[in-house]
C-alpha cells in the first residue's frame, strides 16, 4: 500500500488522514507535501497542487499528469472513503 511505501521507504512517519475532506487535506500540499489519495483498493492518485478550481494529480501506474475539477475530485475521493496519505517529518 501507498502507506506501507513511505513507512519502508521514506525517512518520514507516514500519516493516515481517512475521512477528512479534500479541502482539509489540500493543507498538506500547502506545506509543500505530497498528498496520495486513494481512489480504489489498491490504486492512489499523487495531488502535487491546486489553485482555486482544481488539483493537479500524477497516477502512478501510468505517469500521467493531468488536473482535475476540485468539485470533481471531492466527489470521487468521498466514494472512496475519503482516504488520504501524506507524512510528518
């Protein structure tokens, strides 16, 4: 899991973040850390930004960059428990 990865691999504690919204999550992005945001069982998106009407996401599995509406992404990320990763240094 995205969590297990950064527990292995990071110099970082990993942070669980389950059931906050998009909007209380973004804050980490603020501090200028990298937020997962599971979107499935065992698949994430990477949120690396935002501005005032959507967030910029990199999957994993493909490497593919692209932006999503931040109503949009709330939406997808709330019918998936509104589950979030990021890390405390």
């Amino acid at each position: 899991s995205a969590f297990e990865l950064l527990q292995t691999y990071s110099k970082y504690k990993p942070i669980r973040l389950t059931g906050i919204s998009l909007d209380d999550a973004l804050y980490f992005i603020v501090k200028g850390k990298p937020l997962f945001a599971m979107t499935g069982l065992n698949k994430a998106l990477v949120i690396y930004g935002y501005d005032a009407y959507n967030i910029y996401v990199a999957d994993p599995s493909t490497g593919k960059k692209s932006k999503m509406g931040l109503q949009t992404a709330a939406k997808q990320f709330e019918e998936n428990g509104n589950i979030f990763i990021s890390y405390l240094e």
